[in-house]
C-alpha cells in the first residue's frame, strides 16, 4: 500500500525484530491514517529536500515496542513517529531542516556525537496538536537521557 509518492505501509511496519520473535506488526485502520500523516508531513518533504532516505523504525505494536525497549507511551505504536537518516547527511543537519521546514510535535536527535556526522538518527513525530519540541537524546550509562534544545 502506498502511503505517498515514495513511501509504503510495508517499509513504515517493517521490522526485523518482529520477524525474528514472530511479533505481529499490523497497523488498525487508525494507525495507518496517523502514518499516512507522518509521511505526508515529515518524511515525503525531507526525501522532497535530500533525496533517498532510509527508515530505521515506523510502527511498532505494543508487543514489539516492548520487545525492543522502546518507550512506554512511544508515539510509534500510534504510527505518529518515525526514526530516519539521510545517507550522506549529518543527522543534526537532517534535524534542523526538519524542525524548519515541517510541522512536527517532536524531533529528538537521538545518539548523535559531534564529529560523526552519521552518528544516531532522527526521531520526527507528528501529531495534529504539535508540542514543537526539540531534544537531544544520549546514554549515561544504560540511561537515555533527554535535553530540550533551541536547535540542533
């Protein structure tokens, strides 16, 4: 099923953890319409701006959610976040344009260090009543930690 231009259901629910535990990873009828918004809103502009990107994770059920550690209350099993990169692009560049140029309720620049430019990744959701918050995600020890920020 195509979401957009050149996104799909299928890469927006794939997940290799799923297939290796034989965790169920089918999206109801609401979460696709919450992916259909991520990707009309975040990601078919940054792959409209950069060119090919690649998606880390989209939707995960709660049982796959659980199986990797994500959050609690992950804006993924909504289908309303997606982790990306744009191969070639630093991601604290892919953040900013995406904090400038899309309307966003979250963006966390998760794992990035200065110096590697394709260290970590991008974490966008979008919800219909934004936050607009920007965050800087990385590990003390086996604790992520979250730093609001300006920008990236």
């Amino acid at each position: 099923m195509k979401l957009s231009k050149n996104f799909t259901l299928e890469e927006l629910i794939a997940s290799p953890t799923a297939t290796r535990l034989k965790i169920d990873n089918t999206p109801s009828q609401d979460v696709i319409r919450n992916l259909q918004q991520t990707v009309t809103y975040i990601l078919q502009p940054a792959r409209n701006h950069f060119g090919p990107l690649k998606v880390n994770s989209g939707y995960r059920s709660p049982a796959l959610n659980v199986a990797i550690g994500g959050a609690k209350n992950s804006d993924h099993t909504r289908g309303q976040a997606v982790d990306f990169e744009v191969p070639g692009t630093p991601n604290n560049v892919l953040a900013q344009w995406v904090a400038d140029n899309c309307p966003y309720d979250q963006i966390i620049l998760e794992f990035f260090i200065t110096g590697q430019a394709n260290s970590g990744w991008v974490h966008a959701s979008y919800t219909p009543t934004p936050r607009r918050k920007l965050l800087i995600a990385h590990k003390d020890g086996k604790k992520t930690v979250y730093r609001e920020v300006r920008s990236f």
